[in-house]
C-alpha cells in the first residue's frame, strides 16, 4: 500500500512535470503545499471507497404515499480521467411497512458519490441501496450532472447535462 507521503512525492513529481514547479512567476511558497492539498481533497473526495453499507432508523405506520427526496446536490469524481462530475440526485420509493429517516437517503447519495465513479453505475448503486434499507420494491432514482471531462476537454461542451434513471419495481429492486 502506499503511503500518504508517497503519494504527495508523486503529486510533486507530477508538477514538476508539467513545468509548474520551475515556474517563478509564483515561487515555491505557492506550490509547496499543492500537493498536500491536493491528496487531502482526493481522501475526502473518496471516502465513500471506505463507508460502511448504509443502515437507517425505521418508523412503522401502516400506509403512506411516495416517499420523494429531490435534487440532493453532490460532487463526485470520474473514474476514466478523475475530474469532477456534479449534479442533483432525486429518489423516490413507495415504503411497505415503514419508512426511513430522511438523512438515512442522503448518507446513501453520499456514501455513492464519495468514490471514484461512473454516473450510471452510480444511480444504479443508489437505488439498490435505497431498495436495501426500505424494503421497498418499487424504487426511482435520476441523476443529473455536469461532467467537467466533457466541458473542459473532449468534446468542450460547457453546460451539458447527462441524466440517468433507474427504475426498480416489484422483483427487480433486489438486482438493479
């Protein structure tokens, strides 16, 4: 395994690089902490890799409507060229016999969000894990985000929007 220290090496062996840290336009107090920084928002930007499965505090009640949370806000990084993607996660499950904190939903998005990701595999996860500590058998989760490897390179498309849905319903919820 590496180390926290080897990774900052490699972050410095990697702007050296890219010429930034001959640059003297900034001196060296500018970039002399870039690299710590930079391991630091990758270890929080991923803790999701090291969460716990999800687990929720239930409350029974014989009947309810749809259960709706919508457009969560989150940040995640693409796994193909680690630059962000961004965007609003909305969920909606019918509860059976009880229903889950709403936090509980949120920590799901988070725990999914917080890692190395595809946005579809995401969405997929997401409901899956909503379908888990529900019970529900009917499951909606949307996706909606702005890939920075789709604005800032490739294609250049600043502003773009991928949506991605999943649907569970009666015996699909357990296998997404």
């Amino acid at each position: 395994m590496t180390s926290r220290d080897e990774a900052v090496t490699a972050v410095e062996t990697l702007l050296t690089y890219l010429g930034e840290r001959n640059d003297t336009r900034f001196g060296d107090e500018v970039y002399s902490r870039t690299p710590d920084r930079w391991i630091t928002f990758l270890e929080a930007a991923t803790q999701g890799m090291s969460e716990p499965e999800p687990s929720a505090v239930r409350f029974e009640l014989e009947r309810s409507g749809l259960v709706s949370i919508d457009e969560v806000a989150f940040y995640s990084l693409c796994e193909h060229h680690l630059l962000p993607f961004f965007g609003v996660v909305s969920v909606d499950y019918q509860p059976v016999d009880y229903v889950v904190g709403l936090s509980a939903l949120v920590h799901v998005i988070e725990r999914h969000a917080h890692r190395l990701q595809l946005q579809e595999r995401m969405t997929r996860d997401i409901a899956a894990d909503v379908a888990a500590i529900t019970g529900a058998k009917d499951v909606r989760v949307c996706v909606v985000a702005e890939h920075m490897c789709m604005s800032m390179r490739g294609v250049g498309k600043p502003g773009a929007q991928v949506t991605t849905r999943v649907v569970l319903s009666g015996s699909d919820s357990g296998n997404p």
